[in-house]
C-alpha cells in the first residue's frame, strides 16, 4: 500500500523533524539519499524505518540497498512521487529516506592513533558548510572532527545531505569550546588555529604530529578563548580583493596541507 497524501500522520510526524526542537525532543533525525542510508548502515545505525518512491528516476542506482533493508528487518513505507517531494530535501531526489536515532556524539566516544589528525570547527552555523567538512575530513582521512559550540546540529538533515553520508563515516564529537581545549591539552594534541591575524602561513609550520586543525565561525573566525589557547596560528595568504575564504575552503586546505606533509 502506498501513501499518496500529506495529511497522513506518519508523514506529518516525519515532516516535523525538520525542526532541531522536535529532532530533540523524539531522538530521531531524518536520512535522505540512497547513498546516505548505505553509509549510515555500513556504520551500525539501527534504522527505525525507511520511506521510499520506487517511480522516481533515480531510485534504480541503489538497486542493492532495498534488500540491506529486507535483511535488517527495517520497515519500508512506499510513498508517491507528491509526498516524497514534501518529505524530500534535495532539488531532485533520488527517492530514498530514513528514520533513525540521533546521533549523541561525546569526546570520550573518540578512538584516536598516536599522531591524530584532527579538524575542529567552533560555532559553524550552516548546515552546508558543516557538511561540507565532514566530506572533506573523510577524503582527507581526518581521524575525527570536532564541534564546539555548535550553532547547527549534526543531525540536521541538510548537513547529512551536504556531507553525503560522512557524518556517519568520520568519528564526530560535540562539545564546548572549554571542554575541548581541556580535552586536547590532556592528550597533548597541538591545537592549530587559522586566522587572518597570524603571521606564519599554514604551509611554514610543522603538521605531522599529533594535531588539531581548528577554524572558526562564518562571520567572526575562532573566539578570542579559542585562540588565547591555541599553540600556533596560521594564515592562508590571500592577495584578491575579497578579504576571507569560505570556511570550508579553509579546512581543506589546511586539512590537505597536514596529508601532503604526512605523506599520506
């Protein structure tokens, strides 16, 4: 049987975890994307159902993923091509969603090797941009990212869909900015701050050991706390007319700039 209308109450009920409030308050988040859903189940994550429009054009290339569902008992909901594009955050959707449990990422949850390579984002606000690290921190092969002061949630369905399922891929960790810098001075994990106020660029200084890679929010960079703790600051030189690059620009640089020294 398929739901063909808004106003089912399965439907309303995922609509509204939209909202970071209901996302909260149920523990639940919403999985869009065929490859999403993969990554999230190749990560353990018990998914509690999943919804799927089979007419829309790309559902046919995550041919496999329907029988992964079959064989981990997830109830699957058909829905039509009307209410997917309610439920549905991309542009052109490929047809699959899923409900799962929250992800409660803690500092202590982290596993890391003796010399990690770690980037830190301090109070990201767009969901893309934060997205948008986790896939580079996954390309990069960072061991973890960290969130301090999180502005955005890393249950937000627009930075799963920015991350392309990396959020499930790349161990997370969310906490202050206070517990964090306690957190790396404990392990003796050098924190490296990037702003435009340092001197040294962030090609001159030494990224092989054990470090955190730290950048700061869209509008005003890393806290002043942030970088009254940091153990080096660095700059990307920059010689347009535009005064600052996108924070997640930033980070693959710098994110890629510690891989090329590690010559990984």
């Amino acid at each position: 049987m398929q739901i063909t209308s808004v106003q089912n109450p399965q439907v309303k009920r995922l609509l509204k975890l939209r909202d970071r409030r209901a996302r909260d308050a149920e523990g639940m988040m919403l999985i869009e994307g065929g490859e999403e859903i993969a990554l999230a189940l190749d990560a353990g994550v018990a998914l509690q159902s999943a919804w799927l429009c089979p007419t829309l054009p790309r559902f046919a290339r995550q041919s496999g993923l329907r029988r992964r569902l079959s064989e981990g008992s997830v109830p699957v909901t058909e829905v039509s091509e009307a209410v997917f594009g309610k439920l549905a955050y991309q542009e052109n959707p490929d047809g699959w969603l899923a409900l799962a449990p929250t992800l409660k990422p803690e500092l202590d949850g982290l596993r890391l090797p003796q010399a990690p390579l770690l980037l830190v984002c301090e109070a990201i606000e767009k969901p893309g941009n934060l997205g948008a690290m986790l896939r580079t921190a996954d390309a990069a092969g960072a061991h973890a990212l960290i969130v301090c002061d999180p502005v955005t949630d890393v249950n937000n369905p627009n930075v799963i869909r920015a991350s392309r399922g990396a959020v499930f891929s790349v161990p997370i960790a969310v906490a202050s900015t206070a517990e964090v810098l306690a957190w790396l001075h404990l392990r003796q994990i050098q924190v490296v701050a990037a702003t435009p106020a340092a001197t040294a660029t962030y090609a001159s200084v030494d990224l092989r050991g054990p470090i955190a890679i730290a950048v700061g929010a869209e509008d005003v960079g890393l806290s002043t706390a942030f970088l009254a703790r940091a153990d080096v600051t660095v700059r990307i030189p920059m010689v347009g007319r535009v005064n600052s690059l996108n924070v997640s620009a930033s980070a693959a640089l710098l994110l890629y700039e510690a891989v090329r020294q590690r010559g990984l």
